[in-house]
C-alpha cells in the first residue's frame, strides 16, 4: 500500500481543501461525522481508500465540475468522531448522510477501498445508489497472486503521505474478509441492477482482473483503464483524475 502516516502521530502532510464547505453530520451513537460539500448538480458521494485513511480525496481542484460531492470522512478518522467499526456500519453512516441531507439517491465514487465499499453500498441499497464508480479498487478477493503482484511492486509506486489510523484499518479489514467469504455474495453480485463502472490505473502495482470480473458478472458493468498512471493518479496526475471521474459520472 501506498506510504500512510499513522493518525494522530505525525503531521500529516496532504490537507483537506480550506475553501470547501465543512458540515457535522450526526450518526449512530451519537457520533458526529465530517463531510465536506463541494459544487452544485447530480449528487455524488466520494469515498476514499485504505481503508481507515482520512478523507484525502476532499479537494477543490479534484472535485468534478458540475456536480456536487460529498465528502465524508470516515468514522475515527480525522475530524469524525467515533472509532473502529466494521462495513456494515459505514454504510449505515452513508445512510444516515444521505437521508439527513434530503437526497434520494445519489451517485456512489470509490477509490481503491472506497471501491469495494460503494460495491457493497449498491448491491445492499440498490435504490440509494444511482451508479457506481469504482476507481483502482481491489475487488471482493484475498487471492494469493494478487497479494504477491501487489507486494513485489510496493518498492516502486510514488509515495503519497496520507494520514490513517490503524485500528480502523484492522477492523474494516477483518470485516471486508467476513463479507467476501459470504456464500450469497456472488449471487447478490450477480442480481444487482446498479450500473457499475470499474477504471484500472495503467500502471497501478496492483492487478485489475478482479474489478475486470466484477465488471463482467454484473449485469450493468463496464472496465476501463486510464494508461500512465499510478494508483493515486488523483494526486500525480489531478486533471486526468478530474476529468476521468468526470466523464464517468456522466456516463453513467
């Protein structure tokens, strides 16, 4: 995985955008979320990655233009309060976002883990969800080769601070292998009607296959790769980031 400073320890080097709108949105248990609110148009939701890293991808210069994004940060990350948690509880914060800000639906981005939750996200609240995009995601595997691929590549991917807490990391990750283990998950793939497009970063360390076959199994499901670029090509490569997402959200 890509260079992360742990929480709460070090200065973390990449900031969240002054200029966007800062709301507190109370959830479950009292807790009180952070999400950033920028542009005006179709709602999109982005999620970030890690899991467990703060809400990185919360930039003005990224956020796509003629929409309006939200950005949460994650539960016990950053400026959100609350701790440790598991999938089932993120997306129930996502909920509990969405109904409090008066939306029906809205469009569901993901970057690498935030990719397997949106997938999540849609084929359990099919109609909270109009489209997803899931960008350089990991898919619902723990295969052997992939890990292998992903481990001999680390030492030549562009390292991007980001600050994260490693008790989220754990939980969100053993609760990620419980859901990928479920006997039903395929089937429930395989019967959600929510349209899917699934984007591979060129030269991600990671292997795509597995967003590939997530977009073959799926009944409304497209791939596509962005050439020359790295897993965090929102940070090295910003407007191929922004118009990528972009013209995705307007093709879906």
């Amino acid at each position: 995985m890509r260079s992360r400073s742990a929480a709460r320890g070090g200065r973390p080097l990449l900031l969240a955008s002054a200029d966007m709108e800062s709301r507190l949105i109370q959830v479950e248990g009292g807790v009180a979320l952070h999400v950033g609110v920028a542009g005006q148009g179709p709602d999109l939701v982005v999620l970030t990655g890690g899991p467990g890293c703060v809400q990185y991808l919360e930039r003005d210069e990224i956020s796509p233009p003629d929409y309006r994004a939200w950005y949460p940060e994650p539960r016990g990350v950053g400026r959100s309060g609350g701790g440790p948690h598991t999938m089932e509880q993120a997306i129930a914060d996502l909920e509990v976002i969405r109904e409090t800000v008066g939306l029906g639906n809205w469009i569901v981005m993901g970057h690498s883990w935030g990719c397997d939750l949106a997938v999540r996200y849609a084929i359990e609240h099919p109609d909270a969800v109009t489209s997803v995009v899931g960008i350089a995601g990991r898919g619902p595997q723990r295969d052997r080769s992939w890990s292998e691929a992903y481990e001999a590549g680390k030492a030549t991917e562009p390292v991007v601070d980001i600050d994260w807490v490693p008790e989220v990391h754990e939980s969100l990750s053993d609760s990620f292998t419980v859901w990928i283990h479920r006997p039903d998950l395929w089937r429930r793939l395989a019967d959600c009607r929510v349209v899917m497009h699934f984007i591979a970063a060129g030269d991600d360390i990671r292997p795509s296959w597995p967003m590939a076959q997530l977009a073959a199994l799926v009944p409304r499901g497209r791939f596509s790769t962005v050439p020359g670029v790295p897993h965090d090509f929102w940070f090295t490569h910003p407007e191929m980031w922004t118009k990528t997402v972009t013209n995705a959200c307007a093709a879906s």
